[in-house]
C-alpha cells in the first residue's frame, strides 16, 4: 500500500494553485488535509499525475464571522472548528457535527471545505451545509463563484467543481437567533462515518409550536438531503407523537437510500425517521430554552 | 505509462534534531521517519488512516504519519516516541503510567497511543474517564482490551498534575 | 520460603524498551542493500492461469527480480508441507509457494516482484500481466456439498476434506429416554484475528558462514527453521529464525508455511542481497489465516427437570481453499461442547470443507467459541422450553467439584483423552452470579422494561483446554554477575513471558525479576519447541523454566555449600545470594557460585557439569483445563438496533496465577475481541468469493469507545498434572463472548420469543429481527 508516483506542487497563493490547476487540469487534483485522498492513494484507488498541495496557502487558514455568515477557509481544519468559540456560540450545530467527523488525528489535518468538496454522501459536514443552506466559494481560470449546496452535490463522490477550479471558502448562513438545533448520528463504532445521521433545526413560536424547521440528511442516498415536504408538514405544529409519525413517513419518502455490508436501505429508511424525530425533539428543547447550548 | 515522481530537498525538525534529506515526493512520512531517518518506533498498522499506530506529532499535535507525506513534512517539527522521555534513565510520566498500570502487551499501538495521550493531557489534565475513551478512539489496540490503557491515561493525568 | 514473586502483579520487564520506541518488531530490522518484496495477488478465488508475462515488470525502474511458479526450484514447486495430519484427513492439500497454474481463493500469490524499494516493487507488481480464465466458484460450504458443485480441488472429485466422528454413551437410546426432544441450527460466520503488526520476513544469507538468518513474525520460530531447513536441503544449524518482538499474534501467525517465508529466504540466498517482505494490511485481509465459519446442527434429549441425557451435534466446518492445520478447530469445538456440564451421551460429527476462500486456522479461541455458543444456546433453550431459570438449568448440569479428574469420553486435538484435570465449576457459577448481581437482575430488568428501556443480561460458562503437549524446553544460567539468562523456544507476542517467566525464576533463585533476562523465540538461543497457541506457554515453557531453576538452584546448592563449608540443608537463596539460614553474613553471591561451578583450574566433583546452568524440558501428559465465566447486561436501542454494554463480568479460573496483572490483561483483549466478533467483526464475500471487506473502514474493530470496563473475579483451582500447577490463559477472554451476547439480548426482549442463532449481529440485523418480533420502535419490516 504505497502510493504510485506523482509530481508535487505547494503553491503558497491561491492565483498559483489555480493556475497549476488549469496548466494539469483532468491530472491535477487537491491535497489538502488528505485524510480522504492520502487513503485513496495508498490503496492505489486514485492516480493523479500531479497533487496540487494548498497546505502552504496561508491566507486560507481562517474562520470568519461576516455578514450573517460563517466563512470558512479551505484551510481551516476540522478541530479548528471544533475548537473555535464563535462557531460554538454561533453555530452550535456545526460544532455538535464536527466532533462525528473521525477522531482528533484525522480532525487535525482534515479540513471542513475539503470534507464538503469531497462529496462522501455518509459525511457530516455537507449535511450541515445543506442544513445551514450553505455555499462553497471557488476560484478557478475565470474567476470567482459561490456554489449554492443544491447546486453542488450531484451525486455519490461528485460536485459541480471543475477540475480546474479550487475552493477556497465554506459558507454557512448563521441560523436565525434563538434557534434550537441537532446532531443526532447513527454510526457503526464512533468515528465512523455515519451510517445515517440528521442535523435539525427549529425555531418555536410562544406557545412551544414550530414557526421553521428544517431538517438535513446524510446516508441516505447520493446526496445529502432536506426532505422539504417533512419540513412544511411541521410549521405551526406542536411535535406530538403523530405530527412526528407524519414526519417521519415523509423524510423517508424523501429519500433514496443504497444497501451496503454495513446497513440496507431498509435499514437507513426507518433509522432516518427514527433520528429525525428524536433530533426534532431535541431541537425543540433547545429552541425552548432560547437556543443555547 | 507511469508519471514520473518528482524529488525535493526538505528540511525538518523531528525530536529537535534538524534533518536535511532529498525524498520522492510520494514517500509517506511514516516511511521517511522509518526508514531515512531509522526511528523506527513510529509503527504502520495500516496505511489508511484508521488504526492510529503511526500517530505522531506535527507541530504538537497528533496526526496519522501514513495521511502524509514527508515533503509535507518541510519546514515543520515532528516529535516522536523516541522523543518522549527526558533521558536514558527516566521515563515520561505517560510512559511510566503505563508501564504500571500494564497498558501495553505487544507495544505495537503503544507508541502511537503516546503520542495521541500526551497531546491530549496537554489540554485536558483532569480527564473523565468517558473524555479519556474519547481521546482514544482514534487508536486501535488489539491486545488490551484498552482497559488498562484507559487506567493508565488517568494515572498518568494524576502524575502529570502532581508534577506541575 | 515466602512467595515474593510468584503470583504478585510485577511490572513487566518487556516494558522500557517498548514504551521508548525501542522494540524489534520484523520491520524495523533494516540491512545495507537489502531488497524488497511484492507479490501479485489473484482478484478472482478461482481461474486457470493462461499466461504470465513479466518483461514489463522486469524493465520497470529498481527492479531486480520477478518470478512465477515456473521459476521455482523443484523443492518449492509443489504444495508446501502439511502440519499436522489426523487419519480421518483424507485430504490434505496444501497451499504453494507461488499459484501452479491455478488459483483457488481471491488473494492467493501468482508472482513475486523483488525491486530496491517497496514502492518501486509495488509499481512494478501493477506491471506483471496474468491472463486469467476465471471459473466458477465454490463459496457457501452448504452448496460446496450438493452435487454438481464446482470443485476446488478437482483431482480428489469432493469438497469434502474430512467426515470425523466421535461418540459417547449411547445417543440414540438418550433420545428414546427423553421427556423433550428439539433441533437448532447455528451459524458463526467469518472473521479474522487481525493483530495490529501484519507479517513479515527478512532474510539474509551469508555465504561465508553458509547460514540463513530469518526475522519472522511468528509464533513457531523452531518450527520454521525446522521445516525451512529440511525444504532448502540444509542443516538445520545453517538456518537461525528469530520472531523478535511481535505485535500481536492471536494464532494465524503461525502456520507452516505463508508462502512469503519460503519466498523471501530463498530470493535472499538466490540474488545474494538480504530481502523483506511486509504484508500491507489490505493483503492481510485476504492473504493471512482468517477462521470461525461453522454450521451446527444440533439435536438435544432432556429429561424434564433440565438434566441434559445426549446431543447430537453435526457440523461443517469451512477450512477455505486449503487445509494445511488439519482438523484443529473442528475437533476443539467438538470437545469444547460439553464446557462444564455433563453430557453422558454425545455423538459429535463434522465434515471439513474446502471452499475459493482464504485458508483457515486456528485464531483465539479456535473453534472454543463456537462449542460455547451452541452449548450455552442449548442451555437457554432447555429454560426456556421447560420454564426453569437457565441459571438453574446450568447448576442442575454441572460437573461438581468431587468428579475430578472427569472423564468426557472424547479424544481431544492432542491425541490424549479429555479428561479434565480439577476444577469447581458449581463456585466459578456462584462468584458469577455475585459479581453481576444476578438475584437483583429481576427487580431491575423490570424497572428497566418500566423506564421504556431494554436492557438484558446474559451469562455463558466454558471449559478451556489448555497447555496441549507434547513439549517445550528451557535453559537457565546464571551469569559471572549474578544476573540470570533464561531461554526458551516459545516465542511471544505480548503475552508478557520476559516477566512471568523471570518471575518464576526468581522465585526458585531468590534473585529479583528484573535481573532474569528471559530470551524467546530465536533458535539460536533456544531450538527445541513448537511454539506459542492454544494457551500453552505459560504451561508448558513456564514448567520447563521451572523444573530447570530448580536444577540449578540444587547445583548452586551443592557449589556454594562446598564453598561456605555448610551442609545443603542449612543454605537458602535468597537475595541474590546462597547463604546459611539463620546466619545471613555467611554467604556467597549467586555469581560467585557460578564463577566456581566453572573454575578454570583445580577440581570440580565428578559427574557434575560445569557452570551453574540447566536445560529442562516438560512434557505434559495431557491438557490442563482452565474455566470461568462471563456475564454482562447489554441495552438495546430497539429503533436503531444499537446496543450499549453496561456492565461486564469475568470470573476466571486458570490454576495458580504467576502475575495476576497480566492473566488480567489477558482477558480484556479476548473479550474486546469477543465483542468485535459478537457485534462489529465479520469478513464479508460476495458470490464470486470476493472478499468485500479488505480495510479498517469495513472490518470494524472496536475502539476505547465500544469496549465497557470489565470486573474480573478469579478462582484458582491448581492444576495436578504441573509443578507449578499452573493452567493456559491466552484464550479465555474471548470464547463465552458470542454466547453471552445473544443471550443478553435475546434476555432485553423476553416475551418476543427472539432467538439469535447467528454471529455476529450488527446493527441492521439486530433491529430486523426485533422488527419481525414485534418489538415496539424497531419498525415494520416492510421496505
Ligand atoms: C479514519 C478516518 C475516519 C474518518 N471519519 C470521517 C467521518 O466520520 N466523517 C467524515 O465526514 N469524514 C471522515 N473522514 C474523512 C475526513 O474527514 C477527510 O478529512 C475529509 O473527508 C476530506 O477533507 P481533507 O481536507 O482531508 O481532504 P483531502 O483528503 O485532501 O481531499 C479530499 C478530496 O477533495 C478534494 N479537495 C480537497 N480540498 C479541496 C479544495 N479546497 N478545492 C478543491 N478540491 C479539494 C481533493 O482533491 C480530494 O479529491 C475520515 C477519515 C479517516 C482517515
Ligand atoms: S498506519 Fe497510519 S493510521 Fe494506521
Ligand atoms: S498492545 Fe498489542 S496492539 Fe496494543
């Protein structure tokens, strides 16, 4: 298990990796945390002719608060996340989901843009994004554009990012003040990538009812997922037993999960119901209590 | 055909010594300290990123060697097991810890688990036991069981804090 | 004299070295201008092989060598040998050095690339061109059997290796006795050991010397050099094998032979250059021993009050594409059945089948768990029948502690009869149900079941068989300085020998632990042995060290007593020195004695040897039979079939303990592992025989965070047949997991009729089955 060969490039300015990018384009590919791609080399499961390291593009260490967003830059580590007060004070729910992603060696070098453009359907993060209606900020030859997420994940492994295009920011819209929120992760020994896992988020009315929620998806198919019509079904509700059952046939109508060694679809559908509404409940806990911690 | 691998001079701190070494841009950095550097006490359980044993520290903090590469490695400080211990005579207080609680049978995982612990007392030094499994969740052992691992993190979060 | 030693949790001498880094694993021996091994691996389980075309590797950058099977000499062109042979073994085919023109299990070794580095011979194996022809293959050891199937080994015109049976008693008349009569079928499925060292070898051959030197890691050292000798036409003191330290065995680290160590010390011999191999753990999956698929089926006679009168047991067992170990597991499951109860009438059969799947050998537990699991669900299944307590079922069955020694009728994997050597089964049951609070369990289950919750405890009891023969030996000497040199063949793969060995030393000597330098497992300190499995180092090696400090400890004895002019009788040893009792001040230190065992002028007695060193061998007469007991209460999440340990009891009897810290340490990994095997472990192929679970993101082995505390309990019931009285402990922690687990389960669900019949569960499985039960929030099993 050793990688095969490839040529390497660090550059240290985002212009530079964009133009190494173009210049290999279809052979290139970013490295950057590499707890995904390492492993993929190794097992010799990837073979890119040249690896586009952005590891020395400084100015992409960073975490922003800034106009109603979270931006995160590519290089901003998963624990850098995890560890960060504004992302606990103001989104706590990435917070909560960061800490499901691997285990404090993987979340050292790991980083959330790259777990985003990864594109693993049974990862944290871009359920998380398509929680927060997130977008991913990319530079390629012809500029800069912001991906929205439903515009980003097409299916298992594969976004819209061009070959010649690196990303360079995360954007999570801040959730609305006093919003209850949850992570709630089926998985098969901790650590492991989710086998489904629901993020929620709730704002509550003064009598204890729904005004919003949302709810994101990850494991249940080639995406992740917002099951819209659970989503409408609950605005104005109380979360009694039988709105929640109601929700519950809806988020698994919405989704389209695949059987593997590890669960069957049938498995991951009646699990996305039953997490969705304990991760409602919880949600609406905390919404109760003003949306803190 | 196969692409050819390009070569770099790199620069790196491992336990406060400086190495100078040209290397193949693939060579992972578990294999550099292995075998350029002959610290061999850095184990490779699995090349994947899941078993922890390769687990060392980059800038102080634990990372899995087998999810880099030495070029990586550039301008950076690495430390090591075999830069835990103060001299030849003593022991680290992680190490002491478990020498005496016997969290180790093979010793394979145990370097790595080091590494891992040390970080981890650094930042936490009062850990709950449920934190202490947490910590440790990276790194596989296969002989122990971890319950004596899991003594020997709280005895060693007890030594470290009487020394301080 | 009072035990200082023996028995007592000393720190391991191992320790230090390790813990700096500083340990010898195969892979950290690194040798000038030595190369580098990479094999091409078959991707199907079962093809002719058309054609094999190596120019394109051989031209690759850094490669020195490339060879097939038609490059072999003749020596290593045929099967390798087998290990061990059984007459019901009608079939005992080997695995080859290289695949002869067929290949029988995905993973299987067609060719070896040797390059200047691992990378480059990596690169180079990806160049290799084999036309395959792939055929059908044989996967499902059921399907193995109908008619018609594809063959794995066509010229013997079956799938069926070996058809054993054993008897006890009179079966059939037990069935026309009994009040209740039932069948189950049970089906542990795959898994591996999966030490966290895959294997290695590094070979260097001198030519000046005309020796072979061998770094292994294995557990059989002497058996390696032994047999590598006689393969390369050698003597066997050309040939030295040193296992230095190894990061964890398990058992499949012993096998005669992985076809890389006869590849790599004869590339090393034929290329002049020393050579390593180190398995990768995606080859690990496929290319080392793997175990634990057996079919039950099995009928029961039971009187009504619980008394069990016969079993009928008939099972397959899946020994993959080749059966080099013979019938070991098969036979240890058989005669593990019984554990603890009385089974007066027993008929135990089984057929060994080969399938296109990685071989199989023994790994913890070997085919211990399996009995376990079938007996303890039989036991559950007699309460449940006959609505008697199953704890009350077990007692009702039990061996007592005056039925010593207790014959089981059956022949056990030694040869020797199963007759258990002492034992208190009835006390083992009793701390059990202490430790775990077994008379408070109704009250709480039911206030569990009251707060929604599911939560059950299961128990399970077992018989270990341990310390098979037929020998080990060992060397104690004492050095000019007083410190002591201990050698044995055993090697050791954690299993701490450098302290408990040294422990039993210091003991007999009187000197201290860490001034007893134990050395194991390199031939050229030790050569006679067979190795370290089935719990026996401890046992057999441990008495062997013992019987020989003894021997010099009579020797320093006669030397010294001579020396302070004192009768023997009146002289003790005692820190680090012989002196007389009573009068401390005269004495002599231990290496005075041994610089006047060999003086180099004036007499020493006649028919005394010089030097004050012994060798001793041991050669139990038959096994030594540990037992115990696990408990644990497990709750379910009915609605995601997760489960959660909430408390785990061991009670363990293994005879006089030499360090109670380590038989405890133990015990931890084998019921870690048993927990991996019960829920998270199992090695998946596909119809093809591809195997689907090749990395650490697939085979899940539990972390800090699935392993639960464990409160250990022991028992110490001396064994008769040793000096030290002295039982195995190596396996014990793992073989009652399986069974307790689904008993606790099947416990958390009382009243749903659930009954598991299969290992592992998982997830997926778990809340399916509490589907179809009806469990309230597992779902409808409808898609
Ligand atoms: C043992 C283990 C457990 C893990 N468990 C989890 C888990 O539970 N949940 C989880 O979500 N993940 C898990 N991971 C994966 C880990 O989170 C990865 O870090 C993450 O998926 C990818 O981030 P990275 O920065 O490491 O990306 P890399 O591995 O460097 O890259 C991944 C892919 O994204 C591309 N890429 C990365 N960054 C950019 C960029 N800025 N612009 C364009 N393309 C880019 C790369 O070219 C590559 O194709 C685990 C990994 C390991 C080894
Ligand atoms: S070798 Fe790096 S994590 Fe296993
Ligand atoms: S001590 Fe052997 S793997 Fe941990």
């Amino acid at each position: 298990m050793k990688p095969p060969r490839f040529r390497y490039f660090a550059p240290t300015s985002v212009d530079e990796a964009v133009e190494l990018l173009s210049t290999h384009a279809d052979a290139a590919k970013v490295l950057a945390g590499g707890q995904s791609l390492v492993p993929m080399l190794n097992l010799r499961l990837a073979r890119p002719e040249v690896l586009v390291d952005i590891n020395r593009i400084e100015s992409l260490s960073y975490l922003r608060v800034e106009d109603g967003h979270l931006a995160v830059g590519a290089l901003a580590r998963h624990r850098m996340v995890e560890k960060a007060p504004e992302v606990a004070a103001r989104v706590p729910v990435l917070q909560e989901a960061v800490r499901h992603v691997g285990h404090v060696q993987i979340r050292n070098r790991g980083t959330v843009t790259g777990s985003i453009v990864h594109a693993d359907p049974s990862a944290e993060m871009p359920a998380v994004l398509a929680l927060l209606d997130g977008s991913v900020r990319v530079v390629g030859p012809s500029g800069t554009r912001d991906i929205p997420w439903q515009e980003l994940f097409l299916t298992y492994f594969t976004t819209t990012l061009g070959p010649d295009e690196l990303a360079v920011e995360t954007r999570f819209p801040l959730p609305p003040a006093g919003a209850g929120w949850s992570f709630m992760e089926v998985a098969r020994r901790h650590g492991d990538f989710a086998l489904v896992a629901v993020a929620a988020l709730v704002t509550a009315d003064e009598t204890g009812r729904v005004k919003e929620a949302r709810l994101s998806l990850a494991g249940v198919g080639g995406t992740p997922v917002r099951p819209e019509r659970a989503e409408a079904l609950l605005a104005g509700q109380a979360l009694e037993d039988d709105v929640l059952a109601a929700v519950a046939d809806a988020v698994r109508e919405a989704i389209e999960p695949e059987s593997d060694i590890h669960a069957s679809a049938e498995y991951r559908r009646h699990v996305a119901g039953v997490l969705a509404g304990r991760a409602l409940r919880a949600a609406m806990e905390r919404a109760r209590r003003g949306g803190e911690g | 055909m196969l692409p050819e691998s390009s070569r770099h001079r790199i620069r790196v701190t491992v336990n406060g010594q400086v190495y100078e070494r040209e290397v193949e841009a693939r060579l992972l950095l578990s294999d550099f300290l292995r075998y350029e550097l002959g610290l061999t006490g850095t184990h490779v359980g699995c090349e994947h990123g899941v078993c922890g044993a390769c687990t060392v520290q980059l800038d102080g903090q634990p990372v899995r060697s087998c999810l880099m590469f030495a070029v990586q490695a550039d301008g950076r400080e690495i430390r090591t097991v075999e830069g835990l211990a103060p001299d030849e005579e003593r022991l680290h207080p992680i190490q002491e810890a478990f020498w005496e609680a016997h969290g180790l049978q093979c010793g394979f995982c145990t370097p790595g688990f080091l590494m891992t612990v040390e970080a981890f007392l650094r930042e936490n030094p009062d850990p709950t036991d449920e934190e202490i499994r947490e910590a440790i969740s990276g790194n596989l052992c296969r002989c122990t069981g971890y319950v004596n691992i899991i003594k020997a993190v709280r005895l060693a979060a007890e030594k470290l804090r009487a020394g301080r | 004299m009072a035990t200082r030693y023996f028995g007592q949790p000393i720190k391991r001498n191992e320790d230090p070295r390790l813990l700096r880094g500083r340990g010898l694993y195969v892979d950290d021996v690194q040798l000038p201008g030595m190369l580098h091994m990479a094999l091409v691996r078959s991707p199907y389980a079962r093809a002719r092989i058309r054609r094999i075309d190596t120019s394109k590797a051989l031209a690759a950058p850094g490669v020195v060598a490339v060879i097939t099977h038609a490059d072999l000499p003749a020596n290593l062109q045929g099967p390798l040998p087998p290990l061990i042979p059984h007459p019901t073994l009608k079939h005992h085919k080997t695995q080859f050095a290289l695949a002869p023109g067929q290949v029988r299990h995905a993973g299987e070794a067609v060719a070896a690339v040797v390059a200047e580095s691992r990378y480059a011979a990596e690169d180079a194996a990806e160049l290799v061109e084999v036309e395959y022809e792939p055929l059908p293959a044989v996967v499902d050891m059921e399907k193995a059997l109908e008619p018609g199937s594809p063959l794995v080994h066509e010229d013997i015109g079956t799938n069926v290796a070996a058809h054993y049976t054993q008897v006890v008693g009179d079966v059939e008349k037990a069935f026309a006795e009994a009040d209740l009569v039932f069948e189950e079928v049970f089906r542990p499925d795959r898994g591996q050991a999966q030490p966290m060292e895959t294997r290695g070898v590094v070979a260097v051959y001198d030519r000046n010397l005309e020796t072979l030197t061998i770094w292994d890691s294995t557990q059989a050292p002497i058996r390696i050099r032994s047999g590598l000798a006689e393969l390369y036409g050698m003597r066997a003191n050309q040939v030295r094998v040193i296992a230095p330290n190894v990061g964890g065995g398990f058992g499949p680290k012993i096998m005669m032979f992985y076809p890389e160590e006869v590849l790599v010390p004869w590339l090393a011999m034929k290329l002049g250059r020393p050579v390593k191999y180190i398995e990768d753990r995606r080859e690990h999956f496929f290319a080392t021993n793997q175990e634990r698929d057996q079919i039950h089926r099995v009928q029961v006679a039971v009187r009504k009050d619980g008394t069990i009168l016969g079993i009928k047991d008939v099972f397959l067992y899946d020994t993959g594409a080749y059966i080099p170990y013979g019938l070991i597991i098969p036979i240890v499951a058989s005669c593990t059945l019984p554990g603890p109860y009385k089974i007066p009438n027993y008929h135990a059969e089984f057929k060994a089948v080969f399938t296109n799947k990685t071989i199989c050998s023994p790994y913890r537990g070997a085919g211990r768990p399996h009995g376990v699991f079938v007996m303890e669900r039989i036991i559950n299944r007699i309460a449940e029948e006959l609505g008697i307590d199953r704890v009350e079922v077990r007692r009702r069955n039990l061996i007592q502690p005056d039925e010593f020694p207790y014959d089981v009728g059956l022949i056990y994997q030694d040869n020797a009869p199963l007759r258990y050597d002492s034992g208190n089964y009835p006390g083992l049951l009793d701390k059990l149900l202490k430790l775990i609070e077994y008379d408070q369990w109704p009250a709480r289950k039911e206030q569990y079941r009251k707060e929604g919750r599911y939560v059950g405890l299961g128990l399970a009891l077992y018989v270990e068989g341990t310390g098979v023969g037929p020998y080990e030996g060992a060397r104690v000497h004492v050095e000019p300085s007083g410190k002591v040199w201990v050698a044995t063949g055993v090697g050791t793969q954690g299993q701490s020998h450098q302290t408990t060995f040294a422990q039993i030393v210091a003991e007999e000597l009187g000197v201290r632990v860490e001034d007893v330098e134990v050395v194991t497992g390199d031939t050229g300190a030790f050569h006679w042995g067979t190795g370290t499995f089935a719990s026996r180092a401890a046992v057999v090696a441990g008495n062997a060290v013992a019987l020989a400090a003894r021997d010099v400890k009579a020797k320093a004895l006669e030397v010294a007593a001579n020396l302070l002019e004192a009768s023997v009788e009146d002289l003790e040893l005692a820190d680090g020195q012989v002196r007389v009792k009573g009068a401390p001040q005269r004495a002599v230190s231990l290496g005075q004695v041994a610089v006047a065992a060999n003086p180099l002028r004036g007499t020493i007695p006649p028919g005394q040897e010089p030097g004050l060193e012994a060798a001793r061998y041991f050669n139990p007469p038959q096994s030594a039979f540990s037992a115990g007991g696990h408990a644990a209460i497990i709750e379910v999440d009915p609605a995601t079939g997760m489960i959660k340990i909430l408390k785990y009891a061991v009670v363990h009897d293994c005879g006089r303990l030499i360090n109670p810290m380590v038989v405890e340490g133990q015990i931890h990994g084998g019921v870690a592992q048993g927990i991996g095997g019960s829920f998270y472990e199992r090695l998946v192929f596909d119809e093809n025989g591809q195997l689907l679970t090749t990395t650490f993101m697939d085979f899940l082995i539990p972390t800090a965070m699935e392993v639960p505390d464990i409160a250990i309990d022991h028992q110490e019931t001396p064994s008769p047949l040793n000096p030290l009285g002295v039982k195995g402990a190596g396996e014990a922690g793992v073989i009652p997991v399986p069974a307790l687990f689904v008993d606790a389960i099947e416990d958390a669900f009382s009243g749903y009729g659930l009954r598991f019949r299969e290992v592992p569960l998982d997830p997926n499985r778990l809340r399916q089955a509490l589907a179809e039960a009806g469990v309230p929030g597992a779902g409808s099993t409808a898609a």
